[in-house]
C-alpha cells in the first residue's frame, strides 16, 4: 500500500528557495542527490548555506547510492490535511551516506514497517513539476 | 557566580479561566490577566516598563500598553516557539537586574480552541522563514504535517531503544487529569480519566493516542517580574528565580530534530539542566515539584531521564503506576494538570503554577513545595527555571 492522494486537494509544496532547487531538480530527473562539502567531504541534509562540520561555503549536489535502512515511522490514522488519504505512513529513512531523510514507502502495509528494515529509493512523478523521491523494501 | 540567580522575583500572577471559548479577544483577555496581576502585586498600571511576550500572540506591546494604561516602557521584546515560557521569565529577570526596567510583565494570549483570530499555527506558507522552508519541503509533502506527527517519529525511535511500550505513556496523562481534575479554573475539572479511559482512547498517529495529546484551549496569563529587592516590599510572599536558562544545541533544526545523531534524546533538555541546577545550586533530587512539557505525554519521561531525575530509558518506570509522580509522591508533576489537564496555554501555565505551589495556593498543593523546576520546550529550543521560596 502507498500513500494517496486526495487529487482535489493541492499537496502542501512549499516554494523552491536557492539552498534545496538542486535536490528537487534532481528528482525530477530521477536522481538523489544529496549537498556534498568539497572540502571535507561531509553529507548534509536538509542543505545549508555552509558545511556544519568545517564551516566551508565550498559545495555540490552529490549523487546517493539510493540505499538505507527505516530509522523510524509514524502512522496516521486519521488525516491531518484533506491532500493526504488516512491511513498512511511517514518513514524516515537514514540512508547509507548517514543523512536523514523524511519519505514514504511503496508497496508496503503500515504492519509491515520496522525499524532497520533495508530500503531503496523510487522516483513518483506526483505533477508534472514535482516528483517525490520515495522507498521500497530491499529483499 | 555573577548571574542572575537569586536576584529577581515573580511578585504578581493574573490569569483568566481556561476554556473551549473564551468569547473575547486576546487583547480583551491579556488586559484583563495583567491587571488581575497588579492587582495581585499590589501594583499600578503606570509601575510596568517592560513587556516580554511571544513572538506567535496574537497581541502586541502597543495595544497593550495603550489598553491598560501603562507608562513609558524601557525594555521590550519577544520570545520564540515552544521553548519561550521560561526564557521570557529569564529576558524579563536580566531586564530588571541591569535595571533596564523595573517591573516587566510577561503574557501568552492564546484562542486556540475556538480560533477566534490567532496567530502562529495559522501561519501559511509565503509567511515562513527561510529555516522552516528548508524543513517544509522536506517534510510536508510526504504528509508529516502535524505536530502530532513529529512527536509520534520520535517517539517510535524512543520506544525502539529502550524496549518500551507505547501503553506505559498512560500513566502521564493519568496523573495530569487526576491533577487537573482539582484545578477549578482548567478545562478538566472534575473529570479525571483511567488508565483503561487511556488505553481506549483511538490512535491520531501511530504511537500517539488522542489521549497523549494537549487539549486545544483559549486562555490567557500574565506574570510580573521585579528585583528581589523590590520583591520584597510587595503584596505576595516573592517568588525567587533561584535558576533560568535557555538551550539550543547545535546540529538540531526547531522542533524538528530528524537529523541529530539520536532523535530519542532531548539534548537541548540535557545542557538545560545541567546549568539550570548548577545556577540554583541545587541537585534533582532536591526538587519538590516540577511542570514539565506535557504538550504529548511520551515527552515527560524523556525528560525525566535528560534533566537526571532517573537513567536513561527509565522515564517510563518512574512514571509506571503513578504513585512517584502524583500528590504525595516523590516527584509530583504537573499539578495544575499542565498541558494534558488544564489546558495548553503553552507551558505559561507551567511558571504559573510553579508560583502557586511556592505561594501554598495551588489546587493539588505539595506540602514544603520550596523549590520548584519547570521545563518548556522538550525536543527543540528549550528554556527551564528553578524558582524557590527562599534565596
């Protein structure tokens, strides 16, 4: 089972700003690209100006593997806005380049989720400018 | 220690009764609050010159100001999200201990319930600042759209790592409701719930119940703060701010800590605590009573665990059957009923009843309720005080 959407209702999208359009734009291509520092090579998620850890401006969208585990989900069972069809999943997913992400599953029933369970991303084209980078359980 | 410990007081409290409606509006209420709070000082309108509010209340120190009479004001400013209830008692102490002031008054105004016009929860997103749109767009299109939902996230990572089970929570909200159904001005007078009441109550979002989560509410409640000296010419026996701090820790995003390297800790609770109880000078176990976070039950005994009233994980244990939180017990809590049993005035009326258990006043009152702790703001920017009868 997948989230659905009640198509009457607009998603709640957000604007694009300047830090996160290099993720979104690679969605919509059907890559997972996560910020990348240049100088010390660390991962960070959701994008910043500057790397936490050295502090540098220098940075890239870097291409993930695509791979992780479940960190942790939550299940609505009543719906907290009319866009969203209850009952449905929230998973977020720490990926094997240790960022977090916030997603949901494919294929999977709210009982069949648990914690350190493998998954990979999918691409769902939900509007012709905007797909959302979700998972499916690995093996 | 040169700091602000000891030097200042909570000398005046107003607030109006909590309800599904209140029928006026915030302003209408807040002026209200504030003079029942001279009142109760033994104040006049013209003796406050300084105001610290919340950046999400509906109101403003203009209207205030002008609606009540007051004079000049010397020292003005706001507070942030849900770690601001303590943190506005802190702005409001430094102000009168640099004599920037002399008397400053601290409010929330809130018509949650009945949403008459109110501000904060309502934003959109064109309002948002460039922080809570990185978070937004991470997480509003996969449908984490409540705060409900964040809770149940980091809670479900909670239970994972200590083997806990969501019907343990119960125990919280329990004890809150047999504590507020004592408070005649909260929304749950009189009606006190059982642990089957809980554990029958239907699931928002898996593991959070209905029956873990605040109870919307309009309200008001205003707190006045002066120096200790002043204090102690006043009407009421002084409120002494023994400790106050603030704590935002690094690598954490507001209310939204998905990407710190264990979201099943309270970290900014932890640093809190830690200087909160070395300014007071005091230890845990030295603490009578505590008003902790209660907006979502599971909350508590991961504070519990994190300001060191008992180990790691074992939160749910202290809370387990009742007796150590409640009246009588080791740590009773949230004796007004808080967030799950008075109303969610957002943690304000925590400080609120701090007071009242030092002035020997509140409805479940602890007998030598000398030091109090109070907490607001558990999984984001948090504050905490330590406020006591003596100094």
């Amino acid at each position: 089972m997948s989230i659905q959407y009640n198509k009457e209702h607009p998603l709640p999208t957000p604007p694009m700003i300047w830090e996160n359009m290099g993720f979104w734009e690679g969605t919509k291509e059907h890559r997972l690209v996560f910020q990348r520092c240049k100088e010390c090579g660390t991962w960070v998620h959701p994008p910043r100006p500057a790397c936490p850890k050295c502090r540098s401006f220098e940075k890239e969208w870097a291409p993930s593997g695509g791979k992780g585990t479940v960190y942790s989900w939550a299940t609505y069972s009543e719906s907290p806005h009319p866009a969203f069809v209850a009952p449905y999943s929230v998973v977020l997913v720490e990926m094997d380049e240790g960022v977090r992400l916030i997603s949901n599953l494919i294929d999977t029933k709210p009982e069949g989720i648990s914690i350190g369970m493998p998954v990979e991303v999918v691409f769902d084209d939900i509007a012709d400018d905007l797909t959302l980078p979700k998972f499916r359980k690995v093996g | 220690m040169n700091n602000i410990s000891n030097k200042a007081a909570i000398v005046g409290i107003g607030f109006s009764g909590f309800s599904k409606d209140s029928g006026k509006t915030e302003l209408h209420m807040i002026c209200e609050c504030i003079k029942a709070a001279l009142d109760d000082a033994g104040l006049v309108p013209p003796d406050i010159d300084g105001i610290v509010k919340h950046s999400d209340d509906a109101t403003d120190e203009h209207s205030v100001t002008s609606s009540r009479g007051m004079g000049n004001l010397t020292y003005f400013g706001e507070n942030r999200w849900n770690g601001a209830p303590c943190a506005m008692v802190l702005r409001a102490a430094i102000g009168v201990t640099t004599a920037a002031a002399n008397y400053v008054v601290i409010y929330r105004a809130v018509n949650e319930a009945s949403k008459r016009r109110m501000r904060g929860s309502s934003r959109n997103m064109a309002q948002l600042d460039t922080g809570d749109l990185l978070q937004w767009t991470y997480h509003a299109p996969f449908g984490l759209v409540s705060e409900a939902g964040r809770v149940a996230m980091i809670v479900r990572r909670y239970m994972h790592e200590y083997s806990i089970n969501s019907d343990q929570f119960g125990w919280v909200t329990t004890v809150c409701r047999e504590h507020g159904a004592k408070n005649p001005d909260g929304i749950f007078y009189g009606k006190p719930i059982t642990m089957k009441d809980y554990l029958e109550s239907r699931i928002i979002v898996d593991p959070i119940r209905e029956l873990d989560c605040h109870e919307e509410t309009d309200g008001a409640i205003a707190l006045i703060i002066t120096t200790a000296e002043k204090a102690e010419k006043l009407k009421q026996k002084p409120v002494y701010i023994r400790g106050a701090t603030q704590s935002q820790v690094a690598g954490t995003e507001e209310r939204k800590g998905f990407y710190r390297p264990a979201i099943s800790d309270l970290p900014e609770m932890k640093h809190m605590g830690e200087r909160l109880f070395a300014m007071a000078g005091v230890n845990p176990r030295d603490i009578k009573v505590a008003q902790l976070d209660d907006s979502f039950a599971p909350l508590v005994p991961m504070q519990l665990e994190e300001l060191g009233f008992c180990d790691r994980g074992e939160g749910t244990a202290f809370c387990d059957g009742g007796n150590r939180i409640r009246v009588g017990g080791e740590l009773p809590l949230n004796t007004s009923g808080g967030c799950l049993g008075e109303g969610h005035i957002y943690g304000v009326n925590h400080v609120l009843e701090a007071v009242r258990q030092i002035r020997g006043t509140s409805s479940a009152q602890v007998s030598d309720a000398d030091l109090v702790l109070v907490a607001s703001g558990a999984g984001g920017s948090t504050s905490g005080l330590i406020l006591g009868g003596s100094r």
